[in-house]
C-alpha cells in the first residue's frame, strides 16, 4: 500500500496558558500562569516554500501556485514562482523547489507520479523520468545539486538522482527492517521502521559511498532526525498498563557518541519526558537537541482523538507554548514530512489551522512559563485551501 506521508493528519487543541516542566518529568500541569512577554522579533531572513492543496487530499487533488516568501525583521515578501502546475511540492533545495507531477495517461502503480525541478530564478520546469513506478518521497542531501528518491515500483526502492545531469544512482530496495528514509543528513542516511509492529522498531544509518548500514536501535520508534544528523527523537511506550496507541515517552539519541560509530547502543534509552496514560508525539527536533512535541490524554483509535499541548524543550526543560489556544490541525507534509521545523535559535515554522482556515506560521518559540509566543502568519488561505505543503529553504 503506497504511503502518503504528507497529508496524515493530528488533531491538536493548544493549551492556552501553563508552566514549565522538566527534563525526565511529565510536563507540570500544577499551575496557571499569566504570560506577560513575547520574544524578541525574529531577526535573521527566512526563505520558505509553500504551495495551497486545493480541496481533499485524495487522487484528483489540485494545487494552488507555489510561492516563495522570505521573512526579515518580522517584515515578509512573496512571490510566485510557479503560477499552475498539477504536482504537489515535495522538496526544495538550493535554487530549485521539487514537485511530484502526474505522468501523461492513465495514473496506476507503475505509472505514478515523478519527480521535476522548478527553477526559482528562471522559473524553467524540469521533469526527471526514472522508469516505471510511483515516486512516494524525496529528501535533499547535503549536497544541494542532489536528491534522494523513493520509487514505488513492486517493490520499494531509492535512488540517488542528480539534478544537474538527470544522473540515477541505484541505491537499494527497502526491506520490511529498514523500511522508510526519514532524513539525507552529513552524517548519512536515515532510515526508520516500526515493522511489523512497534515492538520490532528499528533505527539505521546508511553511508551514502559505501552503503553501510549500521543499526542505531532496536528499542523504539524514530520519527525526526536534526538537520546535521546530531540528534535523533522517537517515541517508546514504558508502562506497560498503557497500549500500544499511545507514546507515553520520549527519548533523544546524540548520534557521535561512540556507541553509535560502533554500531552498538547498550543501556536502555533515557527519556526526557515521562508519563503513563500519556500520548507524546514528536514534532522536530534541532542540532541543539531542543525539541518541539505535543503532549494530550491517552486513547484508543476508536475514541476521539485528545487536545494536544504544544511543548518545546530545551535546556532540560520543557515549556508549554501560551497563547496558541485555538483548535489546530497540524499537517504531516512532504517537505520534509513534518508538520513543523524546528530552525534552532527557538524559532519554528509551523501549519495549522486555527478557527478552520489553514495557515503557515513563523513562530518564536518560548523558554520561560511567563511569556507567550511571538507569531508571524506568512500565508493564511480561505476555505477552499485544505492544506499546505511547505518546505524551508534557508
């Protein structure tokens, strides 16, 4: 079954005001603080990708112009860079945003979606024909002139392509153990699994030249890789009275430690939250090893899905961020597959949808219990727009 990674979908209620919790704790819940400051503009330019879905997501769905906006000082300026196209963002990389576009005829398994380049300065469209099949992701390196691309075909398989030549470098099929890239980072490739269920989780690491694979853990389930490769955050259930739909715990792994280049990872994995009948899930985590996760009330799929909190941690603890109250879908979109990036310096981009209508925010993330997030909407659509598909390029 083709995975459709960027448009899962969390349920989230922002909490509206809360204190601070602590590295290894469950998040306090004790007090009710008033916040009384807001960070500090945002002062470095940010250069974002976004690009409106168009109705449902579901075979058929249309997609709005792409657009580039750049935020400085709190001031943005957009631009369109593709006024129509039928394919969906996927990626970006240096001077390029990658699509997946519906090839000619008929749309089936072997005749899916491929990738093409946009140029930003020239805006020349580029299509890149890798054979028959689907491609279902595609994640930029550290090398900007290339991408790694994951073809649907009878089986699973991923290739390195090279966007100047069209150069198509096989590197391997997907096996139910290393099951699905996650992030191309300096340090290598990452791959993760929760096959066939999540008590057989699996984490690895590729080297791109020798295609090494070394496994990093066996113990739970890798969802977010820092941009550098240094951190790796997941998920892993403790309690054993809790099921197994629920996180009750996160863990961060730091990848240079020398357990990792033996390829061994003894000891049990310690987490920096904690707390049965409790449903942590990870939303990015930065090269600092800070965190942005959600927090909400365990429940089974057949119950209605619990209000989340939205929690950033650094410096061994974590804050509740105040004044996002209103109730919020937060998308998993395809570039990079996360509902939200964290850009170090306690800034994020995030999608949500307060009150219904779909926005893309820049948001200033707190690290105290008194202050309250300084949010800078960069595009805010209307009832026609389902989502947002977005990628930061800077």
């Amino acid at each position: 079954m083709q995975r459709i990674w960027w448009a899962v979908v969390v349920m989230v209620v922002l909490a509206s005001c809360g204190p601070t919790g602590t590295a290894g704790l469950s998040p306090s819940s004790s007090a009710r603080l008033t916040p009384v400051a807001s960070p500090s503009p945002i002062g470095s330019t940010i250069a974002i990708l976004y690009q409106p879905v168009l109705g449902p997501v579901l075979p058929g769905t249309t997609f709005g112009a792409i657009h580039e906006a750049k935020v400085a000082n709190g001031v943005i300026t957009d631009r369109t860079v593709s006024q129509s196209t039928s394919g969906q963002l996927a990626a970006s990389t240096n001077g390029y945003a990658v699509l997946a576009v519906p090839r000619p005829g008929l749309a089936t398994q072997q005749n899916g979606p491929q990738p093409a380049t946009v140029d930003l300065r020239t805006g020349a469209f580029r299509v890149y024909d890798l054979g028959p099949g689907t491609t279902i992701c595609t994640l930029r390196g550290p090398d900007p002139t290339k991408l790694l691309v994951c073809q649907w075909t009878v089986d699973q398989s991923y290739l390195i392509l090279d966007l100047p030549t069209g150069a198509v470098m096989a590197v391997g099929s997907i096996d139910q153990l290393h099951a699905r890239p996650i992030a191309w980072t300096p340090r290598g490739i990452f791959f993760a699994s929760c096959w066939p269920s999540c008590a057989n989780a699996t984490a690895s690491i590729m080297d791109p030249k020798t295609l090494t694979m070394t496994t990093i853990t066996t113990k739970a389930v890798v969802t977010a890789v820092s941009r550098r490769g240094t951190y790796l955050g997941g998920s892993e259930n403790l309690y054993a009275a809790d099921t197994a739909y629920c996180s009750d715990s996160l863990f961060l792994i730091r990848t240079d430690q020398p357990s990792i280049a033996s390829g061994v990872r003894p000891g049990s994995l310690n987490p920096f939250v904690s707390q049965p009948k409790k449903d942590f899930r990870i939303v990015d985590v930065a090269d600092d090893g800070s965190v942005l996760y959600t927090a909400s009330d365990c429940r089974t799929p057949h119950q209605q899905p619990a209000p989340k909190s939205l929690y950033y941690f650094s410096g061994g603890q974590s804050t509740l961020q105040s004044g996002l109250d209103e109730t919020a879908d937060i998308y998993y979109m395809a570039a990079p597959q996360s509902p939200g990036l964290l850009l170090g310096g306690a800034i994020a981009v995030v999608a949500r949808r307060p009150n219904g209508i779909n926005e893309i925010d820049l948001v200033h993330l707190c690290t105290s219990d008194t202050c309250q997030p300084a949010v800078t909407t960069i595009a805010r659509g209307d009832a026609s727009v389902d989502a947002y598909a977005f990628s930061v390029l800077s």
